[in-house]
C-alpha cells in the first residue's frame, strides 16, 4: 500500500539530474528501487483501480533509465512518472492522465502534450460549433479543484473568431493539472488522495479529448480505403480510333 514518498526520493532525483552517469547510479540504486520505483508502482495500481473496469484504459509506471539510443549523459531520467489512457500506438498523442515526480515535488492531472494538428483542428471546429459543453467543463476544474490551465502555444496564434476561446486557440497541446511541493502532503497518504481526486475530476476532460482523436483516426481510416479502392480500380479501357478503310487524298 502507498504510503507517500520521502524526502530521500526527491534529494535523489536532485542528484541524479546533477550526476547522470553510472558511477553516481549504481551505489545508489537500492534507494531508487525503496524510495522512488516501489512506491510509485504501489501508487499507481491504487490511482488505475476506479479506471479499471473501463474497456480500453490501461496504465504504464515510468523507470528512470532513458532509451539506450540517448546520449551517456541522458542515461537517467530525473522525473518519474505514472500515466494512464486509452491504449494508443502514441502515448504523447492521446490523452492522458499523468502523475510526475521531480525534485521539486509532484504535477499531476490532465494532458494531451504533442497531438497531431488534425486533432486541434478538430477540437477547434467543435469549440465553434458549440463552446459552452467544453468550456463549463474547464471552468469547473479551475474554479473548483484550484487547475491550471497550461499546454504548448504556437509560435504563430490562429486566428480566433471569439475572443472567448482565444486561450484554447492558442494551444498546441492542452493541459490542465496541479502542483504540490508541501511535504506534508508528499510525504504522506494526502498525496495519493489528491490525485485519485484530480484524476476523477479530469477524466471527463479525457474522454472529451479521446473522442476527438477517435474521430480523427476514423477519418483517417476512411480516407486511405478510398485511396485504397481508388487504385484498385482498373484502368479505363482506351479505344483507337479505327483508320478508314478506303484510300483518299486531301
């Protein structure tokens, strides 16, 4: 059972950012299995049970080594992480509900950080189309959970109609989360409370997002079968024009 993490975590994830290397590691990876990969293991199987029944939800535990295709100075990672989402090819495409670990304590609730355009694009038109769903649906989080609004801007704004919706507009990927940085929290069960509540509150938002990537997928699906079909079709029979059979000048 979660019990909450431990200020020898974070001073770990602290020294491993400053000494990303093996010969720091190595002596140190008992405290890394203890203090930082157990509990959030522990953590995460209690934050997936109320998604668990749900056809498609799955969940991942984060470890600290980086693909070995990284650079020797990125071997480790110096945030660790829990997420769970719909089953995708692409984690950082589809939404997602995220819990993170750093040296400077935990962020945790709702993302979908690098979504293909199409999908934005999407969420746009429908935010168009009918805005206030969506944004009662955002409101409430900010106003009721104390959520932050965030996500990856575009260096160049699309243009936006109503300047209502022009903060969502702007987004090239979405978020809406919270930060704890308070020990007593971190240190403790309260932690784990928190974020089963944040993850509550966001999956909604989550599903809102799915959706919007289903239907863009689908989209995508039709398109390549007609492709598909077009060029299955036989080419169109060309008839000669037959030359006449009598002999005559000009």
């Amino acid at each position: 059972m979660f019990e909450g993490f431990s200020q020898e975590a974070l001073e770990f994830l602290l020294g491993i950012r400053h000494n990303n290397n093996k010969d720091w590691f190595e002596p140190r990876k008992v405290v890394y299995t203890g203090k930082i990969y157990e509990p959030l293991k522990a953590l995460g199987e209690e934050l997936f049970a109320p998604f668990s029944d749900i056809d498609g939800m799955m969940y991942k535990v984060g470890r600290i080594y980086r693909d070995e295709n990284f650079a020797p100075y990125l071997h480790y990672r110096d945030t660790m992480w829990i997420y769970i989402r719909y089953d995708a090819w692409y984690w950082n495409k589809t939404p997602t509900l995220y819990f993170e670990l750093s040296p400077e304590g935990a962020e945790f609730g709702f993302r979908i950080s690098k979504p293909e355009a199409a999908v934005m694009e999407r969420f746009r038109s429908g935010l168009l189309e009918d805005a206030e769903p969506f944004l009662n649906m955002v409101d409430d989080l900010v106003e009721k959970y104390g959520l932050t609004l965030g996500g990856e801007e575009y260096k160049r704004k699309k243009s936006c109609p109503v300047p209502e919706l022009e903060r969502f507009f702007v987004k090239k990927g979405l978020s809406v989360y919270t930060k704890v940085g308070d020990p007593a929290e971190l240190f403790s069960r309260k932690i784990a409370e928190h974020t089963a509540e944040v993850f509550q509150a966001v999956q909604p938002l989550n599903d809102y997002f799915h959706e919007i990537v289903e239907m863009e997928e689908l989209a995508k699906a039709l398109l390549k079968e007609e492709k598909e079909q077009q060029l299955a079709q036989p080419e169109p029979e060309i008839k000669m024009v037959k030359a006449p059979d009598v002999e005559f000048m000009w």
